[in-house]
C-alpha cells in the first residue's frame, strides 16, 4: 500500500498515512493529531524512471567528448557519468581504472599497469 503524506493546516502537523489506490480518492482523511479536516497532500521526491536509450542519449553529448583523448581527468568523469547512468555495478576492475583517469593517470601506462584488462567479457582495452 501507498504511503501518502499530508500536512494539517490547523495545527501545522505532518503525518502519514496509508491507502490503497482504491482508497485515496474514497476515504475522508483527518489529521490524527486534532481531528482536522484542513489537511493538504504533501508532495515528496519524484523518481524518474529512465529507458536504457534515454540513458545512452544523455551520455552520447558530443559537448561532453571534447578534449576526454587529451585529459585523463576529463575520460575520468565521462566513465564516471557513464557507470553510474547504466546504473548496474561493473565491477572493481572499472572503479580502479576510473580512479587512476580522475586523478590524472595516464591511459596507457593504466593499460600496462593493469595487463588483464581486456582478458575478461568486460573487455576495457579501449581506454
């Protein structure tokens, strides 16, 4: 069941409670702390659920490609952004690469630092 939050307007009180959808719109709603009637929905956080392609069309910004080949730190980021936008967990190995590119390291000694990289499904010889 839905929680639903409201705020009584006569004695400035928030409480919740808990409907069914069949429920909201049927059910008188009273302020359980005085009984009033004077009560308004309280709107919390909105999460946005987002498609794959949506994901992907906010990562292939071409303003966010420029200078990445020429700043690690920049590759950093943009990996950064790109991990957290699939919103799956890809694993230390990524994490660490990221790292090292936020703090400026560059790609291929991270390359020759890290050999096996490209040896697993999640090949990252591309970096």
């Amino acid at each position: 069941m839905p929680t639903y939050t409201y705020h009584c307007r006569e004695c400035q009180e928030y409480f919740e409670i808990f409907l069914t959808y069949d429920e909201y719109d049927q059910r008188s709603v009273t302020c359980p702390q005085c009984g009033s009637e004077k009560i308004s929905l309280r709107i919390e956080k909105v999460r946005f659920a987002k498609s794959e392609d949506s994901r992907i069309e906010n990562l292939v910004d071409p303003s966010q490609l420029e200078g990445i080949e020429d700043d690690p730190k920049a590759m950093g980021r943009l990996m950064r952004r790109m991990g957290d936008e699939m919103g799956e967990e890809i694993g230390p190995e990524f994490d660490e690469v990221v790292s090292r590119l936020e703090k400026g390291q560059d790609p291929e000694q991270i390359s020759r630092e890290m050999p096996d990289l490209g040896d697993g499904p999640d090949d990252m010889s591309g970096i």
